[in-house]
DNA sequence: CAGCCGATAAGCT
DNA sequence: GCTTATCGGCTGA
C-alpha cells in the first residue's frame, strides 16, 4: 500500500452489513485480515486486523460476563443493542479507550473488540498519536494492544463511539482487501479474571505467528487451530 | 531481558 | 469494589 498523502478514499470495499448480524464468534475470526481505517485530519491510517475477541451478548445460551452487555442495555453500553457494524468505544480504567464493533441485528447485542492492528499507512501519525518518535519508534508499539491502537488512530468515547463502519462517508471505516487469511488460532481471553466464570473461553482469534499480536512472547494456556 | 508491581481513576454494581 | 490496559520502575537471572 503506498503511504501517499491525501488518499481521496480509504482502500478496499465494506464487508456486507448481515456479515455483522452474525454472533461475534462468528464475525471475530472472520475479521482477521480486514482493514480498520481511520480519516484522521485528511489523512488515512490503516491496519490490518490480527487479533480480536468475541464477547457474547446477554441472549447467549451461556452468559458472557465478561462482556459490557450482559446485564443488558445502559446509556454506556447502548450501540451493542443497535444496528450491526457500529463502533462501541468505551474507556477503560479511567484512561485509555478500547474499540469493539457490533455485531447481531439490532435489539441484540455482542461484538468483537479489536486488540491489535498491523500498521500499514500513516505509521508516522500513528506514532505521533501514540506520543512516540515518529524516526524511532518501533511499528510494534503502534497499534499491538486494544488501547494502543486508539490512541494510535486518535479513537475516543466522545468523538468515534456509534460511528457506522460500512458507510464511505464515515471517517471511520472497516474494509477488506483481497487478502487471504488461511488459518487463525483461537486462545482464552486476555485480562478477564479467573473467577469469571468465563475466563477460559477459547473467544480471542489471531493470525498465528503475526508479529503485530500483542501480549507476552510466552503464552499460557492452550490454543487450538479453528480453519 | 523477562516478569512483577503500583498508579491511573470511568462506569456500573 | 470490580474491570476487555498501559507505562515506568524495580528486581533477579
């Protein structure tokens, strides 16, 4: 992709909008490989998504604690109970963001959140937005981590919650290539606490090997091959 | 260099 | 009081 300036249009097309109708385990291994691109003051950042995690909505056979909708709707949490394809950026611990995007149809909730990118254009931004050395910064330090990579692309509650994904007007946008993803792996969740009940759910996706997933180089847990 | 610890401090229970 | 996180500082190998 070339890093050219004032690009008119994000690269790519929109996945369909029923592809986000569908339960986030589902949808989240299938976003692996997609583009996330983000107009920021004229200017596309863009990356590719290699790692994500569903979290199940409060109709879910099993109860999903861990996930922000699972005692139902609240002002917070309320983009998981509308339309599919919608971002929900929320804060965390009182200073960082995390971006999930919605999925089932609306009056359902679930979503997948995205934990890390591979940066592909406006790494110079992403890293100025990250408040590093554009000239030093190592493009693993950019978006490798859910609120890395908001800050990255200068994603917050007040400006970027409910933005729809699928639309060439938003400045926020999911969009897929061409590229071919042949195998993902399915791990346990990262950062859900061993009393939930749970937490070993294998829902956190990834391109095996990609250097751009975040976390310790040393894994616990078992990790399954699922495609 | 890897791993652990504390600070941070919104939103919901 | 808990949580879908990150960073800097410390500590031990």
């Amino acid at each position: 992709m070339a890093p050219s300036a004032l690009q008119p249009c994000a690269p790519g097309t929109f996945p369909t909008r029923s592809f986000f109708e569908q339960p986030p385990e589902f949808v989240a291994p299938r976003l692996l490989g997609k583009l996330l691109a983000r107009n920021f003051k004229g200017r596309w950042l863009v990356g590719r998504i290699v790692e994500a995690e569903a979290y199940l909505g409060p109709h879910s056979r099993t109860p999903d604690a861990a996930a922000h909708s699972h005692r139902g709707p609240t002002p917070r949490n309320a983009v998981l109970f509308g339309p599919a394809g919608h971002s929900y950026v929320y804060s965390i611990y009182g200073r960082y963001f995390c971006m999930n995007i919605s999925c089932e149809p609306a009056g359902r909730a679930g979503c997948v959140l995205l934990r890390a990118l591979e940066p592909l254009a406006g790494i110079a931004l992403m890293a100025s937005n990250r408040g590093l050395d554009p000239k030093t910064a190592k493009p693993c330090q950019l978006t490798s981590g859910p609120s890395r990579l908001c800050q990255a692309l200068a994603l917050t509650r007040a400006a970027q919650n409910a933005i729809d994904l699928l639309s060439p007007r938003s400045q926020l946008q999911i969009l897929e290539d061409g590229f071919c993803v042949t195998e993902c792996l399915a791990t346990p969740r990262i950062g859900i606490s061993p009393s939930n009940p749970a937490f070993d759910w294998p829902l956190r996706f990834v391109l095996p090997g990609n250097p751009f997933v975040s976390g310790p180089r040393k894994h616990s847990g078992a990790r399954h091959r699922i495609r």
